[in-house]
C-alpha cells in the first residue's frame, strides 16, 4: 500500500505516450464541449422563455420544466449509450453522442416555441448523457493504472473550461445585444449556435480514436467465455456489482440534484438582484436585459473558476485520504457553501460566492468521475458508470418541479419582488438537505484506492 501510494508523488502524467495524450485530449474535449452546452442551455434558458412563451406564462416555472426535460433525456441517453459503449466499443459510440449533442443544440436555436424547444433539449440531453460514462471509460481503459485517478480528475476539472467558455459567450453576446448589435431578445439564440461549433467539429477528431487494448482483449476473452457485456441484467443480477451500482446511483442522484437542483439556478438569483440593481440604478429599461446578460456570464465564470479548483483539490484529496474521505468533506462542504449562497448572495460585489459554491459542489463530479469506473469490470464499467452517473438524473429530473412548488408554496401570498426573491432563496436552501443523502450512501461504499480495476 505504502508503496503504491508513495508513487502518486510523481506527476500523474510522467509516462504517457503521444496516443495516451490523444485519448486523454480527445475525451476531454468531448467532455469539456458537452459540459459548454450543458452551460449555455443554463445562461440561456431564462431569455430563450420569455422569448418562446405567450404573454402571461412563467418562464421561470417553464424554464425548470425544460430542465427537467433535458436531465430526462440525459439519463435515458447514459443508459443507453453506456450500455453500447461496453457492447460495441467506447470510442465509436463517444463520436456519436458528441454528434447528436452538437447538432441538436444548434437545432435549438431555430425553436419556435417551448414545445419544440422542450424536444431539442431532450435530444441533446440523449447525447450529453452518454458522453461521462463513455470518456472515464475510455480513459481509464487506456492509460496507465498510475495516471488514472490524475488524468480522470483533471479530465472532470477540464469541463469547467467549458462552462467558462460558455460565460463569455454569454457575456460577448449579451453585450451585442446591448448595444444593439443583434436584435433584442435573439441572444440566447446566437449562444446556441456559437455552442455547437466546436462540439461539431470535434467529432473530425475523434474518428481517427482506437478501442482500448484492455476492452478489446477482454471482449474477445469474454465472447469465447459467454460473458455478457454491458448488460444490465449481469450488472443488477450479479452480487458483486449489484450494491456498488445501487448505492452508487444513490451518491449520483445528491450531487446531481444538489447540482443541477439548486446550483445551476443561480443565474436566476443572480438575475433578479442584477435587475433589481439596475432599476434602482435607472439604467435604460432597453440595456437591462443586454447587462443582466453579462452578468449572468460573470457569474458562470467565477462559478466554474471555482469549480476548477475545486475539482483538482478533490483529486488531491482523493490521493491522499481516500476516495470516502474525500467524499464526505465534499459533501459537508456543498450543504454548507450552497445555503451560504442562496441566504447572503445580494449584489456584484458578493460574485466571488459564486466561486466558493461552484468549488465545493463541483468537486463532487470529480468523484464521480475517479471513483465510478473502480467499481467495475471492463464488461460493465462504461454501463455501470452511466448506470450510477445517469439513472439518477430521473430522480433529478424532478429538483426543478421540487424546487418550483416549494417555492411557489412560500411565495404563497407575496406580493413584492422582495418577498418573491425571499421565497426562491429560502426554497434552494431547504432543498440543500439532498447533500446528506450522499453521506448515507458513502457509509456502505467500499473504499477503491491503491486497489486495481476490478475484473470478472
């Protein structure tokens, strides 16, 4: 053991050969594109509401409803595409989910009302689902044992370049709307279409990605043998990966409820206090949409700054006190920074609280994306990854219903901005509890480090 940990002081990435960083960049660009789509969906999501909605709707309400819709489709999607990547390979079903993504996001731009909008956002969330598994996979087949925890970790830390990127996207096209530059109200469109570029072209890529050794001689091992490859049945039938999964999924669903719940809602905090601000400042009723804009993007930034750090600190940690350890700071952290933010956030100056809960909430996904594949075999790592990652985002999917009745349940009454506002902080922070729930599954988790990957 003592041995085995003592190598983790030499760089993570001291003996990869030009292909091992091929695979490394590729999947994390894969990565990194779906994690900037995810993020525009995000800082467009209000404006693409008040756009496409008749007079009277609550783009709030409706803007949780296509999250919903989109968490949905990216858990049927990790299913699916999890379950494949195992049967088929990683790499080819990796270049055809960042295809689906891609398009599907720039499709999303040409909606002309939430019904369809609602419908490209489910298909990209088809795509977007099945990128995670099939990267960590792919990775963790390819490169060396030692470089693995490094390499997943700054992988899951290389995604908030994504969302930074989507910030100031968000920031760049909200200026030209304020300044008249594109027509009012078509921003979110433009920052659907910027998005899919890159992903797009990324695909070109990809093409030229091998299978992994290890999946391509345990596929033919397993054939001769009879053993089923990404099969759900092996995966829940068997008692070896039956608890691992289950509980695994049950980790998942907090950080990703907590995440997708109640984190990425704070462009809707953030929002209205830059609107209020800006009102009481008696900015130009036409430049306040175009500013708050850019101040959403700021916001998206200084979160995922956050995030980033917070990710390589979790690696670290998973290094050096154990992948449960590291969980249970995490998970203490979250709850604490999440109310934090929600109760105390009330101006431009107090931004850098965006950076402090991107940290401690993202770092979870960090995790996720170390801790999942070593608790699998080659036969089912990308589907009991997807499975754990994935399967959650339907019990997820319904954080953005949660989190609108009960704010709607104390809104009940309010008459005032003031009190509405009050409403949704308090609800995000009711709904912060869900991070305990991944301190209760982490109890009867096994703990992975300096174990090698498990094999049938």
């Amino acid at each position: 053991m003592a041995k085995a940990r003592s190598a983790t002081v030499i760089p993570w990435y001291r003996d990869l050969t030009p292909y091992h960083w091929f695979v490394f960049t590729v999947a994390s660009l894969a990565w990194l594109f779906d994690c900037l789509d995810q993020q525009l969906f995000i800082l467009a999501r209000n404006n693409a509401m008040e756009s496409l909605l008749p007079a009277g709707w609550d783009p709030k309400l409706y803007g949780g409803y296509a999250t919903s819709i989109f968490v949905a489709g990216w858990a049927m999607g990790g299913l699916i595409f999890g379950s494949l990547g195992d049967r088929y390979g990683r790499a080819k079903m990796l270049t055809l989910t960042v295809l689906i993504y891609s398009l599907c996001t720039g499709l999303s731009a040409f909606s002309k009302g939430w019904i369809d909008f609602a419908a490209y956002r489910f298909l990209t969330g088809l795509g977007v689902g099945g990128v995670f598994g099939l990267a960590v996979a792919l990775v963790a087949d390819t490169l060396p044992d030692r470089s693995r925890t490094g390499a997943l970790g700054m992988l899951q830390a290389l995604s908030a370049v994504g969302n930074v990127a989507a910030g100031i996207i968000s920031m760049s096209i909200g200026q030209l709307e304020a300044t008249k530059v594109i027509a009012a109200g078509t921003a979110w469109k433009y920052m659907f279409l910027v998005g899919a570029i890159p992903a797009f072209l990324c695909v070109f890529i990809q093409i030229r990605l091998k299978e992994p050794e290890k999946w391509v001689q345990a596929r033919a091992v397993g054939k001769a043998a009879g053993v089923k490859f990404g099969s759900y049945s092996a995966l829940l039938g068997d008692p070896r990966w039956r608890g691992s999964a289950l509980l695994g999924m049950v980790l998942c669903i907090s950080g990703v409820i907590g995440l997708w719940g109640i984190g990425f809602f704070s462009p809707e905090l953030v929002g209205d206090v830059i609107r209020a601000s800006l009102v009481k400042e008696g900015v130009p009723a036409a430049e306040i949409a175009g500013r708050q804009q850019f101040w959403i993007g700021v916001n998206s930034i200084v979160q995922n700054l956050g995030a980033f750090v917070g990710m390589l600190l979790f690696t670290r940690l998973a290094q050096s006190l154990g992948r449960k350890k590291a969980f249970a700071i995490g998970y203490v952290a979250a709850l604490v920074a999440t109310v934090a933010y929600f109760q105390m956030f009330n101006g431009r100056n107090d931004i850098w609280m965006s950076a402090i809960m991107g940290g401690c909430q993202l770092a979870l996904f960090a995790g996720f994306a170390i801790y999942l594949p070593e608790l699998f075999p080659t036969s089912l790592r990308s589907t009991g990854t997807s499975f754990c990652y994935n399967v959650g985002r339907f019990v997820a999917a319904s954080g953005p219903f949660t989190l609108g009745a009960l704010q709607a349940a104390l809104k009940a009454g309010a008459t005032t901005p003031e009190a509405k506002l009050a409403a949704f902080r308090n609800a995000c922070s009711y709904m912060s509890c869900v991070f305990l729930l991944g301190l209760v599954a982490l109890a009867f988790l096994p703990e992975t480090r300096d174990r090698p990957l498990p094999e049938d």
